[in-house]
C-alpha cells in the first residue's frame, strides 16, 4: 500500500490556473441551486402548510407553482452537481487519492441526502392530488431535512480542506485516519455551515421575492393577493435573515482569524504583522501595502479580535510562494461585506417599517431595491466562497497539500474548460426560458386573481 | 474481507446504475427513434412519463458509485478518473443534456421545442453509457495504470474493448427500456404502445445478446487476460446465468409477460457486472490489488456502517417511489387523493404580538452577546440557537397577518 499512494506523484500541470477556474466555475453556477434545495422546499412546504390550514385556495396555487419551480432547478442542481463530483477526479485526482479516506465519507452520506431528496421530491411533485393532503405534507419533509444534512456534509469537507484534522502524514501517505474527527470533530465547520445556511436563505428569500416585486413595480398586471403572499414570505425570511448574517460573519471572520491567519492578512491586505492594524475600504494591494484605499485605524483588530490593540499577522509571516492572490481575495471580501451590509440594513429597513406600521413597505424604490437584492445576494454569495476558497491558496489542504501537487497530469484541461463554458452558458439560457415559461403560464385560482377572502373553504 | 466489502457496493451500485438509469438513458434513444406522427408522439410522451419521477433518482447511484470508490479506494480512482478523463467528461457532458432536457420539458408548448428538447435527450441517451461503456472497458483491458494521467489519453478509451462496452452499454440500455416502457404501457392500459415496444424489446434483445456474444470474440483478441478469467471458475457460471436470464427475458417479452421481464432482464445485466468482478478479482488495475488500493481500516469501517445505515432509510424509501410509480399513481390520469380536510382560519394561529416582539428582542440581544462578543464554543452554539428562534419568532409574527385577508 505504501508504494502505491506515492505513484500518484504530483506532475507539473501547465494550465494549473484554467483547472482552478474551472473548478471554480462549476460551483459558482452550482451554489445559488444549492442556495433553493436549502430554503426553498420548506417554503413551499408552509405555504402548502397555511393551505391546509385556513383552506385558502390562494396557498395551494402559490405552493404548487412553487413547486414545479423547485423541481427544476433540483434537475438543474443534480447535474451541476454531478458534474462536481466528476472533477474531484478529473481535476484533482491526486487530492483524491491522496486524501479520499479522510474526507470521502462526507460525500458517501451527501450521496444519501441527495438520494432522499431526489426520491422525496419525485414523490412530493407527482403527488399532488395522488397522495392525501397530510401524506403530500409528510413527502416534503424529507426533502428539506436532506437539503439540510447534503449541505452539513459538503460544508463539513470544505471545512476539513481549511482546517484539516483526523489524520497523519507520514512520508507523503495518510495514517491514523480517523474520518469522524476529521469531518465533524472540526470547530470551523459549525461557522461555516450556519454562514452558508442563512445565505441559502437570503439568496432564496431576495431572488424570490424580486420576482414578484419587479411584477409590481411593472404593473403589468393586478398585485392581487396571490402575489402579496408570493411576496411576503420570502421577503420576510431574507430581510430577517439580512442582520443576522452580520452577527454570523463576524463570528466567521474571528473564527478565520484564529485559524487561518494568513487569509485574514490577505483579506485585508496586511503586509506587516500589525498590532491595532487598520481596515482599508477599496484601494489596490501592491508592494505590500493597499493604495487608494480608505484608511480606518485599529478595525481590523477590532473586527478579527474584538480589541483595539490586538496583534494581526501579517503576509510577511510566511514566504511569497504560500500567500494567497491578495486582490482577488480582498475585493471579494469587500464586495460580500458591502452587500452584505445593504442587504441587512434592507432588512431592518423592513422590519422597523413593520414595527411601526404593522404592514410591509409599498414605497417603489423599496420594491427596486427588492428587485436588485435578489442579484446582489447572489454576488455576495459567490464572492464569499472566493474569498475562501482563493484565500487558502495555494493549499488545496490547508498548510498539507498545495493545489499545484493535486492537480491531473492529464491534457486538455483548456478544451474541457472551454466546452463547459459553452455548456454552462447554454444552460444558464435554458434555465432563464423555462422559468419565464413557468411564470406565464395561467394560475389555476377559482377567479383568477386570488381576491377570494381567506375564510372560505367552499371556493376551493 | 473488509477490504472487499465497499467493492461490493460499487459494483452494487453499478448493476442498479445500469438497470435503472440505463433504461432511463433508454427511454432517450427510444425518443429518438419513436417516428413521426402521432403515434411517434405517444411513444416519446410515453418514454417520458414513465421516466419523469424516477430518473433523478436513478441517476443518484453514480454519485453512489463515485464517492464510494474513492472513499474506499483513492488510489484507484485517482488513477481511473486522469486517465480516462475525456470520456468521463463526455460521460458528464451526456448527464448534463439528460438533466437539462428534463428541466426544459416541464416548459415547452410547441411540438417544435418538444421535438428539440427530446433530441438532446436522445443525444445524450447516446454519449452517456457508450462514455461510461468505455471507461470500464479501459479499465477492464489493463489500460489504465496507476498514476497520475499515467495512461494514454484516448488509446485508453478508444480501443476495440472500449468500443465493444460502449456499444453493449447502448444496447443494455435500449433493451431495458423496451422492455419497461412495455411494462408500463401495460399499466396505462395502452394496447398500441404495448405492442410498439414489445417489437422494440425483441429487437434490441436479440441485438444485445449479439454484440455480448460477439464481443467475446473481440476480447478474446485485445484483452486476453480478461477473456481467460470470464471463461473459467466463477465468472463462467455467472455469465452462463446471464445467458440464461436473458433467454428467459425475450420468451417472457414475447408472451407479453413484461412484469417479470423486468427483474429476468435486469438480472442478466447483473450477472454480466459481477462476471467481471469474478474475472478480475483481486486485481483492480494492473500492479493494484483490491487490498493494496484499500483505505485504511477506520476509515473502511466508518464507510461501511455509513452505507449499510443509509441503506437502512434509503431502500424503503426507494421502495415507496417505486411502489408508488410501479402502482400507477404518479400517471397522468391516475386515481385523485383525498379531499383536504377543513381547519381553523388562521387569525388563530397568530400569536400575542406585543409579548412576541419583547421575546425576540430578547432572544436577540442574548443571541449577539453569546455569538459576537463570548468567545467560548458553548456560548456560541447557545448564541447562534437564539437567534435562530429570533429569525422564526420574528417570521411567526410577521407573516399571519401580512398574508391574511385584505390586511
């Protein structure tokens, strides 16, 4: 076995960077879909829930609909993520090799989760009016617990990649692996996991909700109550998920600082190992300092440490081969935080409308900001993963194994790079026409409209 | 023994990817050959139907296969996925098509598109198992050494064994489907569809058991060593149960016995996967033996109980889908549930606003000072629960009285 391992030797790869920017790709467009397996079934689930409840037509429409919607971008998520599970071989096979009886299990049980939430929502789908009300109810729950624990395993290998643990190298071989303790023994998962659950929530909520609210800024046709409830829901979990995911990513960013900080340098751009050290908005790092930027003095021991004279370590403290792109990971960051903090300061915006009015806010510009939102989230959203991913280059494996030693020997890299541009483009097309397909078509409400009062069981 | 166990389950795996994902992959090529006019139309919505519920389903077994096999045997699947990474990427591109065309099939309203729609199910009904065919017949003629990308990177692939599988992966798949879609046209009460794919499944039976039959010959020439293992020992009695099963499925077929010819069809794809496994065993690829590849013992039991536990809630789940499906209520003009039961207006589930709001600010405040300024894991766990029950408590006073009514 010993001999083995090492004849997956590291080979000198000339399109390193196409292979991480192919990687790179096939999550981007995967993680707003994983984003709507997380939140959006149990949407549709309390809105089917309410249904049952008041015997509303208006939430039976809405969660089937909703529901047709979930099933597609579920087809368009298996494939994409299919195609992840087929680039940890064909991009990184010795990451694979090297590593795949530490972390693999992780993927063993996503593997189930995601078998139970295709099965689940095959049967949550064809059952409607097949399958009794409570019955079609209890088919919906498997699939948000799956979301739930698919997300938990996948995050928990991310996790292990940053911070790994539960094993031993010895002489390029893994020894005393124990899988557990590497997956799920790892404080930075849990941070991680709960900053990634409430931005599936968010990017859900916003994406959602623009939808209805670009319908009522256009004024197309009649904001009746079906599109006020369509609305409401997810607009309501974004904009409290908003602020929340503040107090998240500060526990995130505390919990980088302590364990990965060369990323926190690189996040800032900090050359020098600082005590009190400043926080630059915008700028440009080059030369070991950031130009152009606005200087504020001591944030950044206050935001990583909660002191204002705390020590931050800067690039300096380990050589140039082992720091991260400073750019592509500061600009990231900043860009996740500045939208971040819109979308929070929406949220609040929201929610001190309803403290004080008791309804939800009908300005136009608040429906515009809406409608933005749900893009802007998604930024936000890709723009984290690059800021960690990016920021623990150039280690696949966090100080353990640097990607360069993980990639394929194989050629090609840039033609398959390519036709999955080409594919993923195309893919993208299909799945804007068939949303604006399932959009137009008629809702089957009893007038059409959905103006029916909300106590009156016969107009179902 | 333990070493040996999650091979059990890839090649588990693989037979349930073949036979049900296959027919599936089918199902496409079906489409594609359905004809013209309407009752081309009926065929292909036919193929379509009976596949819709189940094929993301089907398709999970990949994934199944994937992370087990380099969970259990990184060496191996390192080795394998550089090498033969053109047509596992060709295989990728096949499933991308299968899952988009779907998708899109949900949306279309013309026959133009539908017809568009089903052509890239077709094409990829095409790439995928004659991608995936060829990858096993790499690795099933030494071609694949251990390595980095240590094998050439289309002789690989693009070899008389290759070629053989894939064409026999493509003609699995097209029979199996024929023979389930007649099956289920059984179950819609459709005499006319019946009979189209009773003819499709003789045909492409009699097709399948050629090229395996022929192919042999083919072996016989390029991958020698793999030829003397599936005509001795066990391999030949499996191969032989395979021969038989597939006799058994074109006399059922043929007397319109289609339930059983399911499971008599799929058993001969069985018998056929683990042929290989006996041909082959302990040997993975050359130089590797199934011990050798093997991850280290923790690891392994870890996996092992992981798959058997997960096998415990996904089989009945699995049976439920199929029992459900198999049993005609997922068709379109299947028997309609229950009425819904009537319940309370939902001004009773509000709850106390003001006593509600002064909880949330509380859970709040507890949440950021045990998050955001303790530093302590427990702090954090209990700060991270409170505002999570802030996020729903707020969601719970919000939403009843924003949707309700005319409010």
């Amino acid at each position: 076995m010993n001999l083995l391992a090492a004849a997956l030797a590291p080979v000198h790869q000339q399109y390193l960077l196409a292979a991480r920017q192919m990687q790179a790709l096939s999550f981007a467009v995967h993680i707003p879909l994983v984003c709507f397996g997380i939140s959006f079934p149990l949407m549709v689930l309390f809105v089917e829930w309410l249904g049952q409840r008041t015997g509303d037509p208006v939430y039976r429409t809405l969660a089937r609909r909703w529901s047709r919607i979930v099933v597609a971008l579920f087809a368009v998520g298996v494939i994409t993520g299919t195609i992840l599970s087929f680039e940890m071989g064909l991009l990184w096979p010795n990451f694979t090799a090297t590593f795949g009886s530490v972390f693999g299990l992780g993927f063993a049980i996503e593997g189930f989760s995601f078998f139970l939430e295709a099965i689940f929502i095959g049967i949550y789908i064809y059952g409607w009016d097949r399958l009794s009300p409570r019955a079609h109810l209890a088919s919906g729950i498997p699939v948000v617990l799956t979301g739930f624990t698919g997300s938990l395993m996948v995050i928990a290998v991310n996790a292990w990649m940053n911070h790994p643990g539960g094993f031993h190298l010895r002489g390029g071989q893994v020894v005393d692996v124990n899988p557990l303790k590497a997956l799920f023994g790892n404080s930075f998962l849990w941070s991680e996991l709960i900053h990634m659950y409430i931005a599936g929530y968010m990017v859900t909520g916003f994406l959602v909700a623009g939808a209805y609210a670009f319908g009522r800024l256009r004024n197309s046709r009649p904001f009746t109550r079906y599109e006020r409830v369509a609305l409401v829901i997810p607009l309501t979990i974004a904009c409290v998920a908003a602020p929340v995911q503040v107090l998240v990513g500060d526990w995130v960013a505390r919990e980088v600082a302590i364990k990965q900080p060369v990323k926190l340098a690189a996040i800032e751009g900090l050359y020098k190992t600082t005590r009190g050290a400043p926080e630059h908005l915008l700028g440009w790092y080059t030369d070991g300092q950031v130009k152009y930027g606005i200087e504020i003095p001591h944030l950044l021991s206050l935001l990583a440490f909660h002191s204002w004279n705390a020590t931050v370590k800067g690039l300096q403290t380990v050589p140039p081969s082992q720091r991260p792109p400073i750019n592509v990971t500061r600009l990231s960051f900043q860009t996740m935080v500045g939208i971040g903090t819109l979308l929070a300061l929406l949220g609040v915006i929201y929610l001190a409308v309803w403290v004080r009015r008791k309804q939800i806010p009908a300005w136009r510009w608040f429906d515009a900001a809406v409608v933005l939102a749900g893009p802007a989230a998604t930024v936000a959203l890709i723009a984290g993963w690059v800021t960690t991913e990016v920021g623990r280059q150039p280690w696949v494996v966090y100080r353990v194994m640097p990607t360069s030693a993980a990639v394929t020997g194989a050629g090609g890299i840039p033609v398959g790079y390519g036709t999955l541009v080409v594919t993923y483009v195309a893919l993208a097309f299909a799945v804007a026409w068939i949303l604006r397909r399932l959009a137009r078509m008629p809702l089957d409400l009893p007038d059409g409209g959905g103006t029916a009062p909300a106590t009156s069981p016969q107009a179902a | 023994m333990l070493d040996a166990l999650p091979l059990v389950f890839v090649l588990a795996g693989l037979v349930l990817y073949a036979v049900l994902a296959g027919a599936d992959f089918g199902a496409g090529l079906w489409q594609l050959a359905g004809g013209r006019g309407e009752h081309g139309d009926a065929i292909r919505d036919h193929a379509h139907h009976s596949m819709a519920p189940v094929w993301e389903a089907n398709h999970v077994w990949l994934i199944f296969v994937l992370t087990v096999t380099w969970t259990a045997y990184p060496t191996y699947f390192g080795s394998v996925a550089s090498t033969l990474s053109v047509p596992l990427f060709l295989a990728a591109l096949g499933i991308i098509l299968r899952g988009a065309s779907y998708a899109l099939r949900a949306g279309v309203s013309t026959r133009r598109q539908l017809r568009a729609v089903d052509s890239a199910f077709a094409v990829a009904s095409l790439i995928t198992p004659f991608a995936l065919g060829t990858v096993i017949g790499g690795i099933a003629s030494n071609r694949v050494p251990v390595g980095n990308a240590a094998g050439h990177l289309f002789s690989s692939w693009l070899n008389p064994t290759s070629i053989l599988i894939g064409a026999l992966a493509v003609a699995t798949s097209a029979y199996l489907a024929a023979v389930y879609l007649a099956a289920d046209a059984v179950r819609v009460g459709e005499r006319s569809l019946q009979d189209a794919f009773r003819t499709r499944a003789l045909g492409a039976g009699v097709a399948t058991g050629a090229i395996a039959l022929g192919g042999l010959v083919v072996l016989h020439g390029d991958a020698h060593s793999l030829f003397e293992g599936l005509v001795h020992g066990a391999a030949l009695a499996v191969l032989i149960v395979s021969v038989l099963a597939g006799g058994a499925t074109l006399a059922l077929v043929s007397s319109r016995r289609f339930a059983a010819a399911r499971y008599s069809a799929a058993l001969a794809v069985a018998a056929v996967v683990a042929g290989w496994a006996f041909a082959r065993y302990p040997v993975l690829l050359p130089g590797l033996t199934v011990r050798q590849a093997a991850a280290p013992h923790d690891t392994l039991v870890t996996l092992v109980v992981a798959v058997i536990a997960g096998g415990v809630i996904l089989f009945p789940s699995l049976g439920l889908l199929f029992s459900l499906t198999l049993g005609g209520r997922f068709d379109p003009h299947g028997p309609p549930g229950e009425p819904s039961a009537e319940a309370p207006a939902l001004q009773a589930m509000m709850a106390g606003p003001a006593l509600g709001a002064r909880f949330a600010v509380a859970l709040l405040i507890a949440g950021i000072g045990l998050l955001n300024v303790a530093s302590a894991a427990w702090a954090h766990a209990i700060g991270v629960t409170c505002l999570f029950a802030f996020m729903v408590l707020v969601f719970a006073l919000i939403v009843p009285r924003a949707v309700a009514g005319d409010a």
